[in-house]
C-alpha cells in the first residue's frame, strides 16, 4: 500500500508538472499583437474625430462609443447616452466655426499586453468661433487635453471612456 502511495504521488507530481509546462507552451505559442497596426488604428480614430469636428459630423462622433460610455470632466462622472452625446454635440457644432483644431503634440498611445485594450492621450488647440443664443458670436480659443479609453470588440475599437480637462 505504502509503495502504491509512492507511485500515485510520484504520478500527480509528473503530471501537475506537465499540465504546467502544456500552460507554458500554450501560452507563448499565442501571436503577439502587431502594436505598429494597433497603434495605426488607434491614432487613426484620433484624426478621423478630429476631421468629424471640421466636418461638423456629430453622427462619426458617437458611432464608437460604448452602450456604457463614462466621461470624466470638472470633477464629475457621467454615463451620457449616444442620443445625449450626440444632441449637445450638433449643438456645439452647429453654432462653432473652427480656424483652428489640431495636435499640439504627438498623442501617446498606449496598449494593454494583449493588444485588447488602448488608451491615447492627446492635447489638441482649438481656435474659431462660436454663435451664443442670442444671435452674437465670440472668439473661442483654448488647449484640451484628454485620455481616451479603448477597448477591441468583434476586431473594432470601441470607447468606453474618456476623461478631458481645458485650459
């Protein structure tokens, strides 16, 4: 009996260390992520929003975001809708006439280790003009910055969160 302990010990011992060396080959034999792609996508998006602006396209605006989309401002967490977003959207962007809206700075994009989530950060000058309800325009002439939150599903980026701050 004491000798068949032995041998099923032994055994578990030898296949536990098998089961871990199948985990250690498995894993390594996974592709890693072509970041030069992921990151193309990603700042791709980047200037598609900023072309979205200059072409007053509050409809591209949205089409990316998360049905649990969070955006951080002033202190504040909100979960807006697409509906919402898009509504204050054409707003600003009907009563806004850009001179100016571009990077200041190269974005920095960043990756998770599997490639499936991304995060950019970006600091763009915004300068035009923009209508006030009654009728008037004023200048309007700021930096922003923000962080914006991707994550990939069904082999698309999708944003689920961005956080900005103005200055």
């Amino acid at each position: 009996m004491e000798y068949q302990l032995k041998i099923y010990n032994r055994f578990t011992k030898t296949m536990y260390l098998v089961m871990i060396l199948n985990c250690m080959i498995l894993s390594s034999c996974q592709p890693k992520p072509d970041f030069d792609k992921l990151r193309s996508e990603i700042l791709a998006k980047h200037k598609m929003m900023i072309e979205a602006h200059w072409q007053k396209d509050a409809d591209h605006i949205v089409s990316d975001m998360a049905d649990n989309f969070m955006f951080v401002q002033g202190g504040d967490i909100t979960r807006p809708g697409k509906d919402e977003v898009k509504e204050r959207m054409e707003a600003y962007l009907n009563t806004t006439t850009f001179s100016e809206y571009r990077d200041l700075q190269e974005p920095v994009i960043g990756f998770s280790k599997d490639g499936s989530t991304a995060w950019s950060i970006v600091q763009v000058k915004i300068a035009g003009r923009r209508k006030n309800q009654d009728g008037s325009e004023r200048d309007m002439d700021f930096t922003c910055a923000w962080i914006t939150l991707y994550e990939k599903q069904w082999k698309e980026w999708i944003r689920l969160a961005e956080v900005s701050n103005f200055k």
